[in-house]
C-alpha cells in the first residue's frame, strides 16, 4: 500500500484520496503552517492570478460560491496582519480571511465568474530566494454557459476524466534510428513496444494517442504538436539507444532542461534531434509559439512534473528488473520532441549497439516485460496537481 500527500493536499492510500484532515487527528499537525502573503496581478493575455504564500506547502482545497473563488488552507490560522496586495484591474476586488476550525478559508471577490479551475491553472512552487511555498492560480472570466457545464459536472460527480497519454514511437519512415549488428532497426523496436503499450494503457483505463501507428516519418516539432493538440496529461517518446563501446548497455531515462546534464546526454540529444537537423539550440516556429505562451513559472511546472514523472519511471524500471545504463538513470538535454506544455520523458529502452540487449529488445517477452515497468510508471503518477 502506499500512502502520500499530493500536491493537492490529498492523502493518497492505495488508490483512494482523502483529505489530510480526514485521516489524521489533529494532533499530528505540531507544526502548524503560517500566512506570508496574498497578493493579486495580472498576467499576459490579461489573465488573473492570485497567490497564496505559505511557511509551509500548503494542504488546500479550492470552491466556486456565486462570485467567489474560495482557497481552503488546512491548519492555518486567520492573521489580520496579512493585508492582501490587490493589483488594478485584477478579476478580484477584495479578499477577505475567515477561521472554520482548523481551516483558513480566503475569500476572492470576483468582479465576474470564473470556471473552475484546471490543472495547468494551478502551481504550487517551492520556495526560493526570498519566497516561501506559493500557491499560484491564474484564471480569466468565463462565458455563463461554460459556468453553468462546470459547476454541473462537479454537482454530478461525474466519474473522473481519463487521462491522456501520448505514446510516441521515435523515428520512422525514411529515418531508421540506430541500427544494431544484426539490422534490428530502432523505428522498428520502439513501434512494436508502444502498440503493446497502447494496449495495456487502454486496459488500464487510460485514454491514449499514438503519434504513429505504422512506420512514417514524423518530424519531431509535430510530436510535440500532437501531444498539444490531443491535450496529452503525459507525454512518452520511446527510443532506443547506439553506443559507440558495444559492451554498453541498459535503460536511461531524460526530461527536457536547455542545458545538457552532461556530455553523453548532449549528444544523444543530438543524435535524435538530427532526424529534423534541429541543433541543440534550434527552436521551430511552433516552439517559440509555444514557449512564448507559457509563463515562466508553467515551464517551471511543466519541468518538475516531467522530473517527477521520471523518476518514477526509473524507479519501476528497476523494480522490473529491466538493467540500467550506469550512471544516473534521470538525465537531461534538449531534445526538440519534449518541447511542448505536456510533461513527459524520452526513454532510451535499451542498447541496440549490443549484441546481448539487441537480442532483448527484440523479444516480445522482454518488450512485455519494459511494457509492464512504463505502465507502473504511469500508473504511479500522481496526474493531479
Ligand atoms: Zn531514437
């Protein structure tokens, strides 16, 4: 059984959510967590955002009353010397505290409804520098049909929507990949591992989108678009590896960052982004579009759930028994098809350059057995903010 607090405050034991106060008696909270700040601006696009600062990472809930967005803090004291710092122009016009219990409830005014909030509207940052724990919520006024839909869906309860995973397989068409002695190709390997996955994540109750179903050539900046436009919660780019010393072999794993993590994962980036003859730097059109519209706090998101993401997919990998490169298993480099709002990893699943892992990763009981660890992977993600 496992058991952790989410970012959204919930516990989470074997599956089922509850809130921290449900679970745990009160006394367990010793250390109690303190208001810092409440301040409002506006953001790009004239977006609202409120943030909450906090001593500690804050166990929160959010409501929609009739013009009112409710922040609910659990073990937090009301505190009138925190005056909130109201931005002009913001869809807030006050914010009042108010004590229920052993709940902090922050009350927005808002000056026009809003539709209730998802995910990528929600970050809950660490602190740095001079800041605390922040919780960051940006929102804009919504159209009254699309209230009424929201406010409904959440009265009904709904059954949970299903989250998307983007299964791409790297390569294809013209662009074979690396080739191992024996001709395995990697176009081919990766294909048949993400169809075998595609089926096991629809057995599982996931909703998922292959970036390719047979063996065409994509450009990487389209992956990336795909996963966009399928509104993908994960996004999982399957690879395999080519070594220069053929005794190398193993699984590793890499998230995006602008900055290699060292010189091998710099030149694998490389290696596959020269498919498209994308440098290390090369940015399309489309990722500047994309990146000029994330803020600079949703990257930082978008970077912490891939991290997050890949790190538990290591640690299944292992868990399966499936060998690793030596080294970190988690490293970084800029690789154009991670390029996107949709968190996710690039998996190199094993070393076509050796003869051993060549043999492997051709095997269907081994490509059920990398299959099995990535769909732990997934299901252990913690999709909610
Ligand atoms: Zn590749």
């Amino acid at each position: 059984m496992t058991m952790k607090v989410s970012r959204r405050g919930f516990l989470q034991v074997g599956g089922f959510a509850f809130t921290v106060a449900m679970i745990l008696p009160r006394v367990a909270f010793a250390a109690r967590n303190s208001l810092r700040s409440i301040r409002t601006g506006i953001q790009p696009g004239g977006k609202t955002r409120l943030v909450i600062e906090s001593s500690a990472r804050p166990s929160y809930s959010l409501s929609y009353p009739e013009n009112q967005l409710v922040v609910d803090i659990a073990n937090m004291s009301a505190d009138s010397s925190v005056k909130p710092t109201l931005a002009s122009g913001t869809l807030v016009s006050a914010i009042t505290q108010t004590q229920s219990d052993d709940h902090l409830k922050i009350v927005a005014t808002l000056r026009k409804p809003i539709a209730k909030l998802e995910k990528s509207q929600i970050m809950l940052l660490e602190p740095n520098g001079d800041n605390d724990y922040r919780l960051v919520l940006d929102f804009s006024a919504t159209a009254a049909q699309k209230i009424a839909e929201s406010v409904k869906s959440a009265e009904t309860k709904a059954p949970p929507k299903k989250h998307v995973v983007i299964i791409d397989a790297g390569h294809g068409g013209k662009d074979p990949g690396c080739i191992g002695k024996g001709g395995t190709r990697e176009k081919d390997v990766v294909l048949s591992v993400a169809k075998r996955l595609r089926t096991k994540l629809d057995e599982a109750g996931f909703k998922t989108y292959m970036t390719r179903t047979n063996d065409t050539y994509l450009k990487l900046a389209q992956r990336a678009e795909f996963a966009e436009t399928h509104k993908g919660d994960l996004f999982i780019s399957l690879h395999a590896n080519a070594n220069p010393s053929r005794s190398v072999k193993g699984f590793s794993i890499y998230t995006l960052s602008e900055k290699a993590s060292d010189e091998e994962a710099k030149k694998l980036a490389e290696s596959e982004n020269a498919a498209d003859k994308i440098g290390v730097d090369g940015f399309t059109e489309f990722e500047k579009e994309i990146r000029a519209a994330l803020s600079s706090l949703q990257q930082h998101a978008v970077a912490e759930m891939s991290e997050e993401y890949a790190n538990g997919c290591a640690r299944a990998f292992r868990a399966n028994k499936v060998e690793a490169q030596p080294g970190p298993s988690v490293r970084h480099a800029p690789f154009a098809v991670l390029r996107s709002t949709v968190p996710g990893a690039l998996i190199e699943l094993g070393h076509l350059s050796n003869s051993t892992e060549e043999k492997l990763l051709k095997n269907a009981d081994h490509q059920n057995r990398l299959v099995a660890a990535i769909v732990r992977s997934i299901k252990n993600y913690n999709f909610d903010v």
